[in-house]
C-alpha cells in the first residue's frame, strides 16, 4: 500500500480504468485548510457514505453544484462541453479576487 497527496492508502495498480482517466482529466485546488476537512470527512464518512476513494467524494459534491447550476442558470440543460485547456489555467488574478468579492 501507498500513502496519495490526499493522505489515503491506496493498493497499487487497484485504480479502474475510469478512476484513472478521471484523475487525468481535472484537478481541483483546495487551501490547506478545507483540503484536512475534505480528508477528515472522508476518513470518518467516507466509507459509510460509500465512497470508495477520496475523489468520488469530490466528484460527487461538484457534480450536484454543477447540476444547481444547470438549473439556475441554464434552464436545467447541460452546457456544451469545454475542453481541457480552452480555459485560463491557474489562480484568479488580484483585480478578479476583489471583483468576486463584491
């Protein structure tokens, strides 16, 4: 067994092929903080809840934001799909974090 980024322990080579292209395709960015939250509600819950690795759990809590979203802003249908790279990569610049704030 190997330790992830995430703290779980992990078998080596158990990862399906859909876990595996998940992992690939996006990865999302958590303050220190929030990212112990994430692994202590996964460690206590997780199991419980029935997710398997820490990132069903992620998955699943974007996924029902993405879906309000859909309903609130896009009349309930999903959006046309973007690509990886088509959006800027990396953190919001200062003059975008202030404008989020308002």
């Amino acid at each position: 067994m190997r330790q992830d980024k995430q703290g779980i322990h992990r078998c080596r080579g158990r990862q399906t092929a859909d876990e595996q292209e998940r992992t690939r395709i996006l990865h999302p960015y958590f303050s220190q903080e929030d990212a112990d939250q994430v692994r202590a509600a996964f460690l206590a819950a997780g199991q419980a809840e029935g997710y398997r690795p820490v990132t069903d759990l992620i998955e699943a809590a974007v996924l029902r934001e993405v879906k309000r979203l859909q309903r609130r802003h896009n009349q309930g249908r999903k959006w046309a799909p973007v690509k990886a790279g088509a959006r800027r990569p990396g953190r919001r610049t200062l003059a975008e974090e202030k404008n989020r704030a308002r």
